[in-house]
C-alpha cells in the first residue's frame, strides 16, 4: 500500500472459496487498502458479486466469466441469468433483454439467437458475448452515477441479482 503505484491488486478470491468467503475477506482488507488509490479485484465478474465487491469499496474488475457464459449460451438479463438454448426461446421475437441499446438486442431476436446457438454457428456466441459485456459496463455505469449521486446504498439493497439470490436461501 505505501509503494507509489496507482493502485492495489486484489487476486485470489474466486478461486475455489464461497462467495460468503470473498465478501468477509474483501470487508476485513477494506479499511486497510489507501482511499486515494483503485481497488482492483482480479478475476470477478459475476452483476452481483461485482455490486456486492463495489458495496466494500472494489473500483475495477476483469474476469473471462461474461464471454464463457455466452460461449455456453447464457445471457445477463434483469435479475438473472438466462439461457438461450431454452425451447422457451424458439418462437420468441423479442430481444435478449427488453431495452437492452446492444449490438445483439438492437439488431436480433431470441428465436435468432437460440437458432444460431442450436446450429453452432459462431455469430451466436458473439453476439452474446457482445450482450454480456454491455450489459456489465451499463451496470458500472449505474453504479458510477449512484456513487456520484449518493445513492448507491439505496441502489444495492435493491438491486434485482441481489435480492433474487438472497430469496433463494430462505
């Protein structure tokens, strides 16, 4: 922390150990990594680990899960993941997500999406792979204007990923 670097590296906390795990380790290191620095956390890219990882103070994140989960045929959708090789999907002229400004939601539907996925055809996981990525930056973009406008705790306790996740442990 006291090298004259931009920021502090935060590796190592999606590699095998839970969720529950990472958060407890991120809220014990977090009142000691610089304030004037970025925090960047290594390898999470999950909407709702990422919300979570900003809650205790993360700035940056990478991680390969939003292009895997389109190369398998999941997409981020408002409060879960999805996936477009469900029957459900077959006549289904809507976008991936309802709104969505990407690429893939601009231009295709469901029913073309699941069709380029059931043919193997690479297009389809690009163009998910387009989706996922959007959809992550628009959700960075959000959480930067409820920071900036102080009403990110609100923001969190209702954000969709969160409160799903959490009902499901009831």
């Amino acid at each position: 922390a006291d090298l004259d670097l931009p920021g502090i590296a935060i590796g190592g906390l999606s590699v095998g150990e839970s969720k529950k795990d990472m958060y407890r380790v991120l809220e014990t290191i977090e009142p000691h990594l610089p304030k004037q620095k970025l925090h960047y956390l290594m390898g999470v890219g999950s909407p709702e680990d990422i919300v979570e990882a900003v809650a205790r103070g993360v700035d940056m994140f990478d991680c390969v899960l939003p292009t895997r989960y389109a190369r398998h045929g999941a997409f981020f959708a408002k409060s879960e993941r999805k996936h477009i090789k469900n029957a459900c999907y077959i006549k289904d002229k809507k976008p991936l997500v309802p709104n969505c400004a990407c690429y893939a939601c601009q231009n295709y539907t469901r029913s073309y999406l699941r069709h380029l996925f059931m043919e193997n055809e690479i297009l389809g996981l690009r163009l998910l792979s387009i989706h996922n990525l959007h959809f992550l930056l628009e959700l960075m973009r959000t959480i930067r204007k409820q920071i900036e406008k102080g009403t990110f705790e609100h923001f969190y306790r209702r954000f969709p990923w969160r409160i799903k996740k959490n009902s499901k442990k009831k």
